[in-house]
C-alpha cells in the first residue's frame, strides 16, 4: 500500500500508471467477492479506499497545474498591458520648427 505522501511524490505519468493498476485490481477483486471466489470482502474495500486516493491527488494535481497555467496567463498579459500603458504614457518628443 503507497501512502499519499509517496503519491504525491510521482510524477503524474507514474501516478496514471498505479491508477490504471490500481483500477484492474479493484475489479478483479470485485468479480472474485461477486463470485465467491474472493473470501477476504474487505480487501476489496481497502484497495477501493486506495484507488480513491491515488484518484484525488491526481486531482490535486491536475488542479495545480491549472493553478500554475492560469498564473502565468495573468502575468503575461499583466506585462503586456503594462508595456502597453508605458507606451501610451510616454511624453511624446516633438520638434517644433520654428519660422525664421
């Protein structure tokens, strides 16, 4: 069993990848406790409860990274608008020809 703290250490392709695991073994063991094949009922609960939590950090993550992608979105166009309104704000030099 993998504790949340190794979960969120993966990386997320190493987190699919238990997740995809993770989800065979929850069906298998669902068909063996349907069929009466599995005796042990609360292994099956177990590995769910795991499976729910390899699920929500991928969610955490997956949530960072919007948070992360949506930050840089604000800065950029926070910067572009800044340089914008420097532009515009900047006296403007102009030469005068004067009449002689």
């Amino acid at each position: 069993m993998t504790s949340v703290t190794e979960l969120r250490a993966l990386q997320v392709a190493d987190l699919l990848r238990e997740i995809a695991h993770q989800e065979t073994l929850v069906v298998k063991l669902r068909m063996g406790v349907k069929m009466g094949m599995e005796k042990d009922s609360a292994k099956y609960v177990r590995e769910r409860k795991q499976l729910a939590r390899m699920k929500t950090v991928m969610s955490e993550k997956s949530q960072k990274d919007e948070k992360v992608q949506m930050l840089q979105k604000v800065q950029k166009s926070t910067s572009l608008s800044f340089e914008a309104s420097a532009k515009e704000d900047a006296p403007s030099i102009k030469r005068s020809r004067k009449a002689s």
